[in-house]
C-alpha cells in the first residue's frame, strides 16, 4: 500500500457490530482498503457481506444502537473519522465526502421539490443565498444530464423516472465539490440502457471533476468497465483486493458470482483470455 500521504481515504482494521438479542453480529471484521486521489475503486460481493455497512461505517450513517463501530481508523483528510463528534460528521457530510444511496425512488424527499433538496446542502454547507444556491443547482442538473434543468428544479420527484431520478440524487452528492464519491450500488434498479447512460456520467464527472469514487455493486461486469481496483467482500471480510485486471485474471472472486456472461464480457473486453 502506498503511504498514508498519498491516500484521500485510508482505512484501517475496521469492525462494526450490530447488537441483538441472540448475541452480537459482525457485520465487517478487520476490513482495510485505501482510496487514492481519482482512483475508482469497486466493491463487490454477495447481498449481506457487508459491503454497505462498512460504507456507512465510515461517517456514521448507521443507527446506534444497535449498531457500533468497535475498532479501526478512518483517515480522512488528516482526521480520523471515527473519533469526530455526529456534529463534526454532519458537517464532512455532503461537503467533503458524497454518497448516493441505492434507491432513487425512496432516497428523495417526495414533499420537497427537487431544486429544494439540491440547493439544500449549497445553503448550509456552502454558505450561498438563495439565488446563487438556485443557479448552482440548474448547473448541477445539466451537468448530470438533466434537460430544461431551470424548468425542473420546480418538480416534484415523482414527476421524474427512476433513471432521471438517479442523475438528481447525482447532483446532489456532487453538489458542494466532495473529495470522496460513495455510490451505494446506483444502478442495480434502473434498466440496461439507463444503466449504461449512468456509467458513463460517472465516467465523465470523474474525469471533469477529478474526484475519487467508491461504487458499490453486485455487476463485476460493471466494475471491470469502470473500477482501477476492485475489493470483493464476503461474510464482512476482504477476500481480494487490488487492481482489478490482476484480480478478475487471478479467478478466485468468481467463487462468489459465477456467470458465463460476465466472462464473455471480460474475453470480449480483453480482461481475461481464457476460461
């Protein structure tokens, strides 16, 4: 691993426990990964190896109780994260590090309109009044894609698709500039040309924008077109980890997704040569 200098994110033998009345769960144990500057990097692994709950883990999104972080550092921008006061984490939150969740339909606000919730985070975290925060928020929605973006800013979430729906959590997350990227498996509901279009936003924002992403995803297939490493996850531990050509080649995280298109793709894409 390089030096902590030269990682945006570094974590370090993270666990995180949730508390039941059968006992204590481990929902990630000793998990360790870094994320460099523009780096994307993939993590995958079966529904319930934690993928998710380490994410959260990282700048407390998790409830408490039942869940608790028992061990580990976050190192992020000269601070440890699990250290910081919920006060201290709601201000990183949104500013310095983005997360868009997995589900468009249920992760906005269906009372608010959607210009209200992208101008929110300007509004407090960047300090801008109403009419520079509104301007921002039109940019944002073009930048993700979104046409007549002034017009929209004025809908509700239920009069955009789920495809559209996604772009907006998008310009939120990318709203105040973040360092960090977290996308929590973002197109695992949408369709495969709705899908495609999304990848290749991320793609575009990440070169425009330089930021480092995290994406979250059951789609090997996925990560061998995007990620420059991938860490696959299983029953809350790292089971591979490291450039993903190295790792799809290596064969061992197929244990956990085995397809014959996924391989097909891979042949096809030059990321392996064989079976």
């Amino acid at each position: 691993m390089p030096e902590t200098g030269s990682s945006v994110l570094q974590v370090q033998n993270l666990k995180t426990v949730f508390a039941t009345r059968a006992g204590d769960i481990h929902a990630v144990n000793s998990v360790s990964f870094e994320l460099r500057p523009g780096e994307l990097l993939g993590v995958v692994g079966e529904s319930g190896s934690g993928k998710s709950v380490t994410m959260m883990s990282l700048i407390g999104l998790l409830p408490t109780p039942p869940a608790e972080v028992r061990a580990g550092s976050v190192q992020f921008d000269g601070m440890d994260l699990l250290k910081l006061s919920q006060r201290d984490l709601q201000a990183l939150r949104g500013r310095d590090i983005g997360f868009v969740f997995q589900d468009p339909m249920t992760s906005l606000n269906p009372v608010f309109t959607v210009g209200f919730q992208i101008m929110e985070p300007l509004r407090k975290h960047m300090g801008m009044d109403k009419a520079r925060a509104r301007q921002r928020a039109v940019e944002l929605l073009e930048l993700v894609g979104i046409p007549d973006a002034r017009r929209r800013l004025s809908d509700f979430p239920h009069q955009f698709s789920g495809g559209m729906r996604q772009r907006v959590m998008i310009a939120i997350a990318l709203a105040c500039d973040p360092k960090v990227l977290i996308a929590d498996e973002p197109t695992t509901a949408l369709d495969v040309t709705i899908q495609a279009q999304i990848l290749e936003l991320v793609k575009d924002l990440r070169q425009k924008l330089g930021m480092a992403i995290i994406w979250i995803t059951h789609d090997l297939g996925v990560i061998a077109g995007i990620a420059d490493r991938v860490m696959v996850m299983y029953g809350g531990q790292v089971v591979e980890y490291g450039p993903v050509r190295e790792v799809f080649a290596n064969g061992d995280s197929w244990e956990i997704v085995r397809s014959d298109r996924y391989w097909n793709w891979l042949r096809l894409n030059g990321i392996v040569r064989f079976r």
